[in-house]
C-alpha cells in the first residue's frame, strides 16, 4: 500500500440493474431460498410492496467493484483483501418483473493506515434515489 | 406468535463440515456480479499465492446459512419464515475463505429484542478451518415482523 491512497477518494462508482433473474440467480448460489425474493402472493401477504432482493444480494453486488479495484491496477499496491464488511439494510430493494431495479453503488476511502497497511471504504448504495445500506463499511488490509 | 425469548444464550451444535468447491465460488461470484480473476480463475488465484479461487467477501453467508437454518427451524424459536427480514449483516475474516476450505460453523443467539410489534435476533456464526484455525465470523441480525 503506498501513500496514494486518499480520503475521499472515489474507488468505484457504478450502477447495476438487478432483475427478478438475478434473484433466482441469487438463490441457487446462496441456497436462500425465501419465498419473499420469488413469489409476489408471499411478499404482499407479509406487507411488502412487492419482491424484494435479498440483502445479501445487495450488499455482495456492492463490493464486488471494490474487491475488483483491489485486483486492479488502479490498486495502491498487490495484495489488498477485504478483512471486515458490514452493512444495515434499510430499505427494501423492490425489483419489477419486468424493469428490474437499478442500484448505484459509490465506494469512497474514509481513512487509511498506512502503518497497519489497512483502509475503510464506504459504500454509498441507492435504489430510486434512497439510500438502502446503512453503515455499508469495508475494511480492505494489504499484505 | 412472538420469538422465544430463552432463545439468548443459546449455543447449536456446529453444523457438518462444509466443504468449499471451487464451482460454488465460481456461480457465486457470478451471482454477486464479481469479475475478479482470483474468484473465477484458478490460475491467477495460484499465482497470487493461493491454493484455487478465492470466495468474495459475502461468500461466508452460504455457509452461515446452515446454521440459520438450525436456528430458523427449531421448534421452539417462534420465528416464523416468511416473516424474516435481514437487519444487519457482518463478516470478520482472519483470512480469505479459498476453494477446498473445510469449514465448521457454530451458532451463538447473542441478542433476542422486541421493538414495536417486530422482533430482533442476533446471531453469530464462528468458521473455523479443518484445522481448526478460526477463518470468518459472520453476524447477522435477522427481523421478523409482527402481524400489521
């Protein structure tokens, strides 16, 4: 990790669409299988406003730019692996059958240590201009 | 119907070892939209010092879940399935999870609230390798909602 790294540096700024087939995607890989990210009769019984992703979903898709800056070369150095991540969920992200959701992820550096080699990036992550992870924190560490 | 309280405290027994496959790995990165090689490519993965893909950070949910499970269909916990909802969720690596990683997960209910008519249950899941080295912690606080 050289001295490049900077607070308020903005490591990844994307936007990913999220269909109803990624959230089966998403339940084969993760084996969650929660009717609420499938079927709509079980989410509206429960009150929601519709399927909604899951969480873990979100909060993956999230990090997977910062894990991919981390292997690239943008990088300040080799080495860098995610040590902590966590992360509030919100919001409910609402996927339409047939649009989807759209889902802005910005990930900034909030600080850096360049004696223990480690800095926190934090996620700001958006559906229909709202947040929906709260306190989305990573702890990124190089060898 | 309402979360058992005495649920507090409760330690499961740790779940069948959970072997990790490179596949896996593979279809949940995929899954979560990574296009890191040391996820997808055994050969860069090598090269960078590991022995295959290396799992992105969320990957350790996957074998969380087996001990949610646990919690979720004990018949006494009072949490009803289609009501859950996850509050938060966090993951503590000592080191990155790897495919051919043996991994044994043990469940800790270290928190049971009620807040207007939802409950919180805060479980922690500690991962430990086949030599029983500690690799991940992942907590996760599960909501159920009440009957609106």
């Amino acid at each position: 990790m050289s001295a490049a790294l900077e607070v308020g540096q903005v490591v990844a700024d994307v936007t990913v669409t999220l269909s109803r087939d990624s959230l089966v995607r998403y339940a084969g890989a993760s084996g969650d299988f929660n009717p609420i990210h499938y079927r709509d009769d079980v989410a509206a019984s429960v009150g929601l406003p519709g399927v909604i992703a899951h969480g873990m979903l979100t909060m993956g898709t999230a990090v997977a730019p910062v894990v991919d800056w981390l292997g690239g070369p943008e990088a300040p150095g080799a080495g860098g692996w995610v040590v902590d991540y966590q992360a509030k969920f919100t919001r409910p992200v609402v996927v339409d059958p047939t649009d989807g959701a759209e889902v802005s992820l910005t990930a900034t550096v909030a600080e850096t240590d360049p004696e223990a080699k480690t800095a926190r990036v934090d996620l700001t992550v958006k559906f229909a201009d709202k947040t929906v992870l709260g306190k989305a924190q990573v702890r990124v560490a190089w060898a | 119907m309402s979360v058992n309280p005495a649920l507090l405290g409760r330690v499961f027994p740790p779940v069948s070892p959970y072997l990790v496959g490179r596949e896996k790995i593979r279809e949940f990165a995929r899954a979560t939209r990574s296009s890191a090689p040391l996820a997808l490519d055994p050969e860069a993965a090598r090269a960078a010092g590991f022995r295959d893909v290396v799992a992105p950070p969320t990957f350790a949910i996957v074998v969380q879940e087996k001990t949610l499970e646990q919690l979720l269909e004990s018949p006494d916990s009072g949490i009803d399935f289609a009501r859950v909802v996850h509050g938060d969720q966090r993951f503590s690596y000592t080191r990155p999870i790897v495919a051919g990683d043996e991994l044994t997960a043990t469940l800790t209910v270290t928190s049971v609230k009620t807040l207007g008519g939802h409950s919180m249950v805060t479980a922690e899941s500690v991962l430990v390798d086949g030599d029983g080295e500690h690799v991940v912690t992942a907590v996760s606080t599960l909501v159920v909602r009440g009957d609106e």
